[in-house]
C-alpha cells in the first residue's frame, strides 16, 4: 500500500529528465537502450499502482487521455518473429487516437511486444502491444508524450477529497479528487 506517494512520484520526474536527455542523445548504447526499457516499465506499474491507491491521485490525472498510433496487424506474432514488426503490421496504415493512460499503462505492463523506437539522433518513441491485442495492433507512442504523461502524474498532488461510504457494503469511495 503506497502511504506517500512523493516517494513514487519523484522517480517519475526522474525518468521523465532521462527520457527527455535520451531523446537527442545521438545513438544510443545497449545500456541506455536497457535504462529505456526499465524506466518505461516501472513508470508505467508505478502510474497503475497510484491510480490503484486511495486518495492519492486528482480525478484530471486518473481521466488523462495520451495519444498513441496504431498499426493494423498482418500477420500473427509469436516468440519466434515477435521482433519482425514491418512483417507483422502494416505500416503503410496508421490510426491516431486518443486512450486512458491506464489503458496503456496495463499494455506496456503486460507487453508481448516492446521496442524502443530509434533514430539517428536518438530516442523516437515506443512500439508496444499486449498478449491481447498482438493479433490486432501495435501501438506507438512518441517519447514527447511518454514524458508528459509521467510529468504530469509525477506532479499530481490532491488537495482537496470528498469520500462516501455505501451504506450497505461499508466501503468508503473517493467521490471527488481535486
């Protein structure tokens, strides 16, 4: 149970500097590729575990809406080919949307596939999709928004609560987060 979540979201901001330093840092090394890997994951569990966790989390962060890109699947990805993407998923197609950040959050938590995306001058993005939705979709996330997203869980403080409890179960709800 998370008692104080300074404790969780400070590393947030962390990742989020070296995220943001990665991006432009030319090509980039087996060890930051691994730091990359690292701070995206335990990022997102830590977004997931606040959200899980009463009263620490305003109602604005819990609804934030990230954007992403999909690309429709061609091909059925498994242990063996599951790092063939141009195989697997057309590229030639892209959706943009808009999904909970929880939604991500459990996609890149329960990832079948994860993959930094790279270009000469550093880190793009993230290619990702679950056990789930590998025969459907791999998403994209650009890193601009994969910081934003832990900038502004990382700095999200309530203020003010307002809880209820059910009458005839007991259990107390936060009603508004604020």
């Amino acid at each position: 149970m998370i008692w104080e979540s300074y404790y969780w979201k400070t590393p947030l901001l962390r990742m989020a500097r070296r995220l943001r330093a990665l991006k432009t840092a030319g090509e980039l090394s087996e060890k930051q590729l691994v730091q990359i890997e690292r701070d995206i994951f335990i990022g997102f569990y830590s977004i997931r575990k606040l959200f899980e966790t009463f009263g620490v989390m305003t109602d604005a962060a819990r609804s934030l809406q990230v954007r992403v890109l999909w690309h429709p699947n061609r091909k059925r990805p498994d242990a063996l080919n599951s790092h063939r993407l141009a195989e697997l998923y057309d590229f030639e197609q892209e959706e943009r949307t808009a999904k909970n950040i929880r939604f991500v959050a459990n996609l890149i938590i329960h990832s079948f596939i994860f993959s930094p995306c790279v270009n000469d001058g550093g880190l793009e993005g993230i290619f990702f999709t679950s056990d789930k939705e590998r025969s459907k979709r791999l998403y994209f996330m650009a890193i601009d928004d994969v910081i934003a997203a832990f900038e502004r869980v990382g700095k999200d403080y309530v203020t003010e609560l307002q809880t209820r409890r059910d009458p005839e179960t007991g259990d107390l709800t936060v009603t508004k987060a604020s």
